[in-house]
C-alpha cells in the first residue's frame, strides 16, 4: 500500500519514527512528508533512512513529477502524526502553503491524523471545531491520549502509542468488521414531542446524532437495522435512510415511539434505546391552540402525566437472549456522582448495558463528540468511551457483543 505519513512539528515527531518503521515492516511502501518545522524535531536522513524513499518539505522540490500533487493522488492511506494544533487548523481550513498541505487536499484516500499539543491547545475552541469539522468531512482521529506531556504536565493531548496510530490507520482502510452480521438489530433515536395543542409541543434538545451513529455503525458492521426515529432533522438522518440495512421508521410522541419499539422488538436480538424519551406528557391535549386566556394571571398551569417507560418494559417483556442496551443523560458536576447516579439507573432499569453520558448546557446534545461510562446491570464499568459518535457507537457495539459472547 502507498502510505503517506505527514509529520508536524511537535515532540512526538520522535515516536513517529516508529510509526514508519512498523509500516515499513509490514512491506508499505512509505513516503514521509514533514512539515518544515516538523524537520526541526526530526531531520530528512532519519525520515529518508527509515522510509526507504526520498523526503522534500518543499513544493518546489522535485518538481517535473508534480510531486504537491502526485504524493496525494497516489495515496492510498494518508497519516498524520504527530498532528500539531496549527495543522489540525490549516487541514480544516483547506491550507495548501506547504507539501503537507497541498498533498492532503489531492488525495481522496482515508485521512488519519494523531493529535498531540497540550491539554490547553487541545481544549481551546478553536482547536475543538477545527476537530469537529475535520470528523465530518471523515478525517479518523486516534488519540490524543491521556497522560505525561513535555512541559512536566499532564492530561489529554499525548500522542498515541505508535502501534495504536498504525492499527487504527490500517483498520480503516480494511472497512469494519463484519461482526454483527446476521443480527436483527432496533435501535432508537432522536427526541420525542409532547403535544400540548396544535402548535406547541413539549420536546427536548436531543439530535439524534448518538442513536444515528449507533445506528450506523451496526448496519456498517453487517447487521440489519430498524431504525426508529424521533425528532430528528433530515440531514442528519440522510446517511441512515441511505444505508441498504437501515429501514427507518418515524415516531412523533413517546406513545407513538413505544408502539413501534414493540412491534419490532420481539423479533430483535438487540434493542438500543438512545432516543430521548419525554417522562411526560400532557394530560389533555387542546383541540385548539391554547390562547393566554387559558392561563392564571401570568401563570398557566399544565396537567402532566407520566408516559410509559419504555426500557423497562423491553427488559421486563425481553425474549431469551436477547441484549437490551439503555442511554442514561444525566447532569451531575462530577464524575463519582454520574457514575453513582448510572449505577442507581441501572439496577432500576435492569438493561444488559446502560451507556451513561454527562449532559448539560453544552454537552452531549447537538455536538458531534461524546463521553459515555458503559456499565453493566450489576452497575460494573464495562468500559468507558470517548471521540465522535461514531467511535462512542463502535464501542458500544464491541461492549454488546462481549455481553452476547459471555452469555452463549
Ligand atoms: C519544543 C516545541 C514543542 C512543540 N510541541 C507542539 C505540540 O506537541 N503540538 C503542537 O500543536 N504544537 C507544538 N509546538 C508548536 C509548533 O511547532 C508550532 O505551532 C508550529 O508552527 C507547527 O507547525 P506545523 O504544524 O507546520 O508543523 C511545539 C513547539 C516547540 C518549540
């Protein structure tokens, strides 16, 4: 395979020695592209002696073969690693002002980038939607991981281990694993309105994007999926409409959602349920659009009633091994009180997996990254997972067919 690796300028330049190493291992044929400060921290003979193929930072460079282009185009794999905050932000910009640069915007090949930087580069907003628009347009992000960093500090923003930056760089271009073939999947997803009369609903922020991800991911990895989707905006659901083993179904109330959850759940070997289910809903819908007449002064009053709870009663009515995975949003400021409060959930509900995330102003809604703890009924962490939704799905996925394989 013609793998290009972009070095950046960053400490961890070092570690990616080894990252060229193992590909050169493996018989890639391996061209490094560094950034020219990248080159301060590494210089050409190592990259070139280690590669086995010549190493330019410049465009001017070797220029009969139109090398700014001709690296990219051949690619079949571009890496970069380590992935500095500077060029995480010219790659979402689209900046071609060096090799790198104009050979990431020539390729179509699968684009893996390993960011290191500290824990503040990391964090800074800039840097978080530079991220973000690098994740939708499909650029696979490895690390960065939690742990020592130059300064003497510590926290997220180290390099990943080059072993981790090559697996996970190789099992992209390989496609997912066909591992959920042959499983009848239902998956939930979106937020559901309560009607209050006929304009006014009672909703919630979810968008979807979890319950979709998930969604997507299972259908990826070769199982057939009924997706039932709450609130959800068009373009969001586009991909899982599109996808041969996706057949979508839409659900408007929680009532609504419970009907089509049980029609299909029977028949499932897992159930998901990642849509955020309203807990209430109005006791008397109005036939007509409530006026401020109906109200009490500057107060109006609405009669709420309890919905359904759906969880529980797929884990009550589940048939024999079948696997019934839960999301639980909760608010809490620190980590001991969301694992505690997951825990609690997760003994009342009884679901094989309960995928516990922190919401709140600005977390899990809307955005395309999460965080979840994964525990088990007994409220065991089964593993934790954390990057885009996609990545939070796949290790859902993984968790549920380690529960599935424990069981057989
Ligand atoms: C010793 C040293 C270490 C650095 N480490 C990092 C790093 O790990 N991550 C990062 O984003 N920038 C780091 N920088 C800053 C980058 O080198 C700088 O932003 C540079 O412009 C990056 O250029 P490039 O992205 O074209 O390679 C470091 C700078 C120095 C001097």
């Amino acid at each position: 395979m013609f793998v290009v690796v972009g070095v950046t300028g960053g400490i961890a330049a070092y570690k990616t020695v080894h990252v060229v190493r193992l590909l050169v291992k493996e018989g890639h044929d391996v061209h490094v592209v560094p950034t020219a400060d990248a080159v301060r921290f590494v210089g050409l003979p190592t990259w070139e002696a280690i590669s086995r193929n010549p190493v330019t930072t410049s465009v001017h460079e070797d220029v009969a073969r139109v090398r700014h282009v001709a690296l990219g185009q051949s690619a079949d794999l571009v890496i970069v690693a380590p992935a500095t905050a500077n060029t995480l932000a010219k790659m979402a910009t689209g900046l071609a002002d060096d090799l790198l640069g104009t050979t990431l915007l020539a390729t179509t090949a699968p684009v893996v980038a390993a960011p290191a930087m500290h824990t503040e580069m990391w964090r800074h907003p800039a840097t978080v939607r530079n991220v973000e628009t690098l994740r939708e347009r499909g650029v696979v992000l490895v690390g960065p991981d939690d742990g020592a960093l130059t300064g003497g500090d510590s926290g997220p923003g180290r390099m990943s281990e080059p072993e981790a930056i090559v697996a996970a760089a190789l099992a992209v271009v390989a496609g997912p694993p066909a591992d959920l073939s042959g499983l009848r999947v239902v998956v939930t997803a979106g937020g559901t309105r309560e009607p209050i009369d006929p304009v006014r609903f009672i909703g919630n922020r979810s968008s979807g994007k979890q319950g979709i991800a998930v969604a997507l991911a299972a259908a990826d990895r070769g199982a057939e999926v009924a997706l039932i989707a709450a609130h959800v905006d068009e373009g969001v659901l586009a991909a899982a409409s599109a996808h041969p083993r996706v057949g979508v179904t839409r659900a408007g109330t929680a009532a609504e959602l419970a009907e089509a959850v049980g029609e299909r759940a029977a028949s499932a070997d897992v159930v998901v349920m990642a849509a955020a289910v309203a807990d209430y809903r109005v006791a008397e819908v109005s036939d007509a659009k409530l006026s401020k007449d109906a109200a009490d002064g500057t107060r109006l009053t609405l009669d709420l009633v309890e919905n359904d709870d759906i969880l529980a009663r797929l884990v009550r009515e589940r048939p024999e091994g079948q696997t019934v995975v839960g999301f639980a949003a909760e608010t809490p400021v620190d980590g001991e009180t969301l694992l505690d409060r997951g825990r609690r959930k997760a003994a009342r509900k009884g679901a094989d997996v309960l995928a516990v995330n922190r919401v709140g102003w600005s977390e899990g809604f809307e955005s395309d990254g999460n965080e979840v703890v994964l525990l088990a009924a007994a409220g065991d962490v089964i593993a934790t997972a954390a990057g885009s939704k996609r990545e939070v799905a796949d290790a859902l996925w993984d968790a549920v067919l380690g529960i599935r394989s424990e069981a057989v």
